[in-house]
C-alpha cells in the first residue's frame, strides 16, 4: 500500500533558500511586470512555479524539506 503525502498548509515557502524570484510579465499587458516565484529544489519538479505575486498558501507535499 501507498503512503499519501499532504500538502503543509501551516506554512508557505517564504525564506527557503531554493525559492527565486523572476519578472513576469502581467497578463493582458506587454508592459508591465510583476515577480514571479519559482522554487529549485533538486528533484523532478525544479522551477515549478509556486506563485505570481504571492506564494502560494502551503508548502507542496513534494518539497525535500517538507518530509
């Protein structure tokens, strides 16, 4: 049987040394920018990203540091 990883919802990513942030442009505009957040832990999912703007409310259930 399988165990079930879940998403932390106590916490977001906020000071974790493999959160970068990067411009991005604002939808519907050629102009303006906002940041964009993208986490590069090692694994499958390096430079997934994890909000525009704001991070997203929890730390994914993937995360290295999360286990």
């Amino acid at each position: 049987m399988r165990k079930h990883k879940f998403c932390d919802f106590s916490r977001t990513c906020e000071g974790c040394e493999f959160l970068r942030t990067e411009l991005w442009p604002v939808k519907g505009s050629y102009s303006e920018m906002t940041i964009a957040f993208r986490c590069f832990a090692p694994g499958m999912r390096q430079g997934y990203h994890m909000g525009t703007t704001y991070l997203f409310c929890y730390v994914p259930a993937w995360c290295p540091k999360a286990a």
